[in-house]
C-alpha cells in the first residue's frame, strides 16, 4: 500500500463508508475520494482516490487489492 500512496486508515475508511459496487469475480469495490493537496512523483494533486476491491470470507472482508488514483 505505501509504495502506491495509500495508509491502512485510508484503506479501512474506504471500506467502511466508500461507494460499494460489484467487482468481477465474485468481489466487491470499494470507492473514496480523499483530499489531497500535495505531491506524489513530482507532480501536484488535489484529489487521491482509492479503490478496494475484496472478498467476503465467513462474515469478514479479505482486501485483495488497493489502486490509488491522483486527479
């Protein structure tokens, strides 16, 4: 997660209160957008959004992957 620019806060918050939609495979999607103000590789963002996509196993939610988006 750190090397995309994501913190486990971010991640759980996504999930907890981020748009859900149905992902492919059997798994769900997670969505948020965060503030961002500030610098990732040279470049000035406003705006950093997340993207979780998971699975549910026996009543919990497995993160499978985290996409992070600069706008």
């Amino acid at each position: 997660m750190k090397e995309r620019g994501a913190t486990k806060q971010e991640v759980i918050e996504t999930v907890n209160s981020g748009e859900r939609f149905p992902a492919k495979f059997d798994r769900i999607g997670f969505r948020r957008n965060f503030p961002y103000a500030s610098v990732w590789r040279n470049r000035e963002f406003a705006t950093k959004q997340i993207e979780v996509f998971a699975v549910e196993e026996q009543g919990d939610r497995v993160v499978i992957t985290v996409i992070v988006k600069y706008f």
